[in-house]
C-alpha cells in the first residue's frame, strides 16, 4: 500500500561503475540536465581505466556528486545494494538504480518519478506498449523477451520488463526488504527485487522507454548469469505458486464453514 504522506523530495541515483571511464562523465551530465535536484552516487569497483578518478573529480566540482570507492570488482548486485545502504543511511526518499553505459536514459527519469507517487517501484520497461531497444542484438532482444515471459509465466509476476535494471523505488519499500539476504547477481537480482516488493504488499508500476545498446565499453553479462536465473525463478515460482495455492485453500475454507454449519444445524 503506497503512502502519500512520504517525501519523495530527496532523490539518489546510484551508478556502478568497472571501467566505465569512456562513459561516465558523460551519462553524469545528462542525469544533472534531465534531474538538476537529483543526488548522484557513483559506485565504483575500483576500476583499473581510472573510473574511479574521473568520479572524484566530478565530485569535486558539484555538491550533487558523490564517489563510493570499493575494494574490487564485486558485481553489479552487490554495488547496488552497497548504494541502497549508503542512501538509506544519509535519509534519501528515493532510490534509483542506473547503469553508466549510457543505455539507462536519464530522460525517462521524470516520468518515472512522477509515476512512483502511486507505486513503492516503479521499472522503466522496454517490453511494454511504448517501450522499444534500439540497435540491439536480436539474439540478445529474444533472449530478454524469452526471460521475461519465463518470469511472468513461472512466478505469477503481472510485470513485462522484471529483468529490466533502470528502476525507481521509495525507501520505504527498500527498507522493508532484508538486504543482507540478497545473494543474486544479474538478471535474478532484478526479478528479486520487484518479487520482494510484490512480496510485500509494494504497488510496482511500469513506464516505457527507449532502450539503445551500449555504443562504448564491454557488456558484463554472461551464460552463468543467465543460468542463475533460470534456476532462481524456477524455485521462486514453485514457492510463490504454493503459498498461493495455501492461501486459496484458507479462503476456500473460510466460505465452506458457515456452510457445513448450516447443513448441520438442519441435519440436527
């Protein structure tokens, strides 16, 4: 249930970086024109093409800037979720997730602002009507929207882009997560965290965009990533299927009571 009494004033945006240095200051400038009130935290794992250097300066000549330096190259999951920590920590209201690669357009930022005060997330979608990649792979393009349509149809999700990485949520709804908990990389990280806002009771809404394929740098995705999110929602569909199916059984027994009393007090 979304409450419309919380501020959604004091918005971060969390960028990993590993060898973005071709990239970042130029994504960083487009965030700052498209959201000028928005925080940015870069998260960089310390990457050897001086990413992390390009970061600090950036930091150093705007206060809406700031650089968290990590030990090495621990994935994109575990840069988010050290993100999500420092936000909640320093009292953001919003938290935002974006790659550096230029493929998360910071454009579609405001409309996926305006669209969280009716939802705890809020996913810019590439499969919905409206929504589009442009210059993407087409075994690339049928593997995500094969991934997707798994998704929905294994784990009951009524989301179309799960496996989408530009995402907007309320802290609240991070804070209801337990974030020590999430193991998952990749795609899977994606699907767990609108699963565990689903979870939750959170209200996930979509907003199309424009999706371009990365024009510099190197994808990090891989078959191992993928594999992992086969199996995980495979289990995770089997679980949200048989709480489900409980649930309809409490339910279906609470109607047939009243009635089995009925026909007991006419038999007696």
């Amino acid at each position: 249930m979304v409450d419309h009494s919380e501020s959604l004033d004091k918005v971060l945006v969390i960028i990993p970086t590993y060898n973005e240095a071709e990239n970042i200051e130029s994504i960083v400038e487009r965030l700052r024109q498209a959201v000028p009130q928005a925080d940015a935290l870069i998260a960089d794992d310390n990457s050897p093409d001086g990413t992390g250097d390009i970061a600090d300066r950036l930091a150093a000549d705007d206060d809406h800037i700031h650089v968290l330096h990590r030990a090495g190259k621990q994935g994109l999951a575990a840069a988010y979720v050290a993100g999500f920590r420092w936000g909640l920590e320093r009292g953001y209201d919003v938290l935002v997730e974006m790659d550096a690669d230029g493929s998360h357009q910071p454009q579609f930022l405001p409309s996926m602002l305006n669209a969280l005060r009716d939802a705890d997330m809020v996913k810019g979608s590439r499969w919905m009507p409206g929504g589009e990649v442009v210059d993407y792979d087409k075994k690339r393009e049928w593997l995500s929207r094969l991934a997707n349509i798994w998704v929905q149809a294994s784990m009951n999700i009524p989301v179309r882009d799960t496996t989408g990485g530009f995402n907007t949520f309320r802290a609240s709804a991070l804070r209801k997560m337990n974030l020590d908990t999430i193991a998952s990389k990749g795609y899977t990280f994606q699907i767990d965290l609108t699963r565990r806002v689903l979870d939750d009771g959170g209200i996930v809404r979509e907003v199309p965009i424009s999706f371009p394929d990365r024009e510099k740098g190197e994808s990090k995705m891989s078959g191992s990533i993928i594999g992992e999110a086969l199996l995980r929602t495979t289990q995770w569909g089997a679980q949200r299927r048989g709480a489900q199916v409980a649930q309809f059984a409490r339910e279906a027994a609470d109607r047939v009571e009243p009635l089995v009393d009925r026909v007991k007090d006419k038999l007696d």
